[in-house]
C-alpha cells in the first residue's frame, strides 16, 4: 500500500467539523491532543511526527538553527528563551540580526536528525517525495518570501501566503505522476492566515479552509486506488484568553480508509507508516 499524508499546518478540528468539509474529515477522522509538549512549535512537533521521538530525542527546538557547532546553538536558545528582551523579539527580525553578526541560520534539516542516528518515516519508503517537510525538506526560501513580504505591511503578506500556496500545489502536482511509495506535502495556508485572522475574520479562515478541502477533493481523484490517503495537523487553532489567535492542542487526522488504528499522540504515526509501508513490500 502506499501513503499520501497531506500535511495541513494548525488545521483546527471544530473548525473542519462544523463547516462539514468532507472531502477533510474523510472516513475515519479526530484528533489527538499534543499539549504535553512544552512548546507547541511546528518544526518541534512535524520533527516528532517524522521520527516518533520527543523534542529531547530529535533536538528540534525552534524555526532556525544556528548552526552546525552545537554549543552556540545551545547557548543561542538558551539567551533566546530566557531573556525577557530576546524572548519578545519576532522570529524572523532575530534572523536578521544573527545574519548581520555574519552567522549561519538556516531551518532544521534532514541532515540534523541523520547527524543523531534518527531515521524517518522516508528512511522506510524506497521512493519518497518530501515537499517542504518542517525539520527535514523545508528550505530557507519560503521563510524569505515571507520576511521581506511582512515589511510591506499586511496585505502583501497575505499576498505571498496565498502566492506560496499556490507554488507548492503546483510542486504537489508536479511530483504526482513520479513512482513513489510516500508523498508528503506540507501546506502552511490554514496556520498562516489562523496567525492573521483567527477570531477576527472568519470569512478568510473559512476561504483557507475550503481551498484546502478543494484541494483533498482533487488530490484523491488521481491518486492510485491502493493508496492510503491520511490528512494530519501538528495542532489546531483558536483564541487565547486574551483574545488572540493562538496555537491549540486539537491535532486533526483523517483516514480514507479505516485500518483498524487510531493514533493516540503524535509520536505514533511514524511506527504505523513504516508497518503499513512493511506490509506492501512482505
Ligand atoms: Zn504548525
């Protein structure tokens, strides 16, 4: 059998539930519950999802790593969470003050785990596709688009959030017609615009939403029929006590086809990959 995981960033289950989007829900769908992470960041949490380890396994802590030595990374977050002056200073405005210091930055990377033994659910496929995975096939590029996008206010940002989509399912339909045994596509639509609009503009959350409902529609109209087609989420989203958008703990899943598995957590889906990818080659 083979695996298509469509990897849909900070999908928010009650959202998917009460806009009946079928085409995400699937025939076997829920979510799991990731707040025993201590930090519900995307590249800690896909790292997890990829590996089946903790954060203290994979080494993943943050949206940059500083660099191949690993004390000054170490020492970097460490001034990085504990600084009540860094700690509120944006991601992205930090990388340019570390690039102007002449270092190297750049997002975790498959190199990263192989460098602590780790395997991946693409170590146990023979032909896998990985596009923009967090924490293994994520480049640098997107992150820049979106850097300098964010200078020119709101609405270019938005822009590129939306250009980004679309370069990525033109990737995703690129890759399709290769013979692989594991797809896995990463779209960051849904978080990107739950950071914007989450609680403040619903009509936008729900245009996201049903494009990426669309966009599972299409999918499986050509993937081959022994495929497992399984949509996931590193968390969900909602609204702070203080009204803000944030990150939740609701992880949505979905399963066209009910294997007789559910997932209890986050790192349970990499064991079940390999075993299903096992059993086509036995
Ligand atoms: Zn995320």
């Amino acid at each position: 059998m083979r695996i298509f995981i469509l990897a849909v960033d900070g999908l928010e289950y009650d959202l998917v539930k009460k806009w009946h989007l079928s085409n995400l829900k699937q025939e076997v769908f829920g979510w799991i519950d990731v707040s025993s992470f201590r930090k519900i960041l995307t590249p800690i949490l896909w790292a997890s999802f990829i590996t089946g380890k903790p954060p203290e396994t994979h080494g993943v802590t943050s949206w940059w790593t500083l660099s191949s030595i690993s004390w000054i990374d170490r020492l970097f977050h460490l001034v990085r969470y504990r600084s009540p002056v860094i700690k509120h200073i944006p991601d992205w405005r930090l990388r340019k003050m570390v690039e102007f210091l002449g270092l190297d930055i750049r997002p975790p990377q498959k190199s990263d785990l192989q460098e602590r033994g780790l395997l991946t659910i693409f170590d146990c496929a023979s032909r896998p596709v990985a596009i923009d995975v967090p924490s293994y096939s994520e480049t640098a590029d997107t992150r820049a688009l979106y850097a300098r996008a964010m200078e020119g206010g709101i609405m270019k940002y938005e822009n590129e959030i939306w250009r980004v989509h679309k370069r990525r399912i033109e990737e995703i339909w690129d890759k399709l017609n290769l013979d692989w045994d594991l797809f896995m596509a990463w779209v960051d639509l849904c978080d990107q615009m739950g950071h914007m609009w989450m609680g403040k503009n619903m009509l936008k959350m729900l245009k996201a939403y049903t494009r990426i409902d669309r966009l599972a529609y299409r999918i499986k109209q050509v993937l081959p029929n022994d495929t497992l087609f399984v949509i996931v989420s590193d968390h969900g989203f909602g609204v702070s006590p203080d009204g803000y958008p944030c990150h939740s703990s609701r992880a949505f899943y979905s399963f066209n086809t009910d294997m007789g598995w559910r997932p209890e957590g986050i790192l349970d889906y990499a064991g079940f990959v390999r075993e299903v990818l096992l059993k086509k080659s036995a």
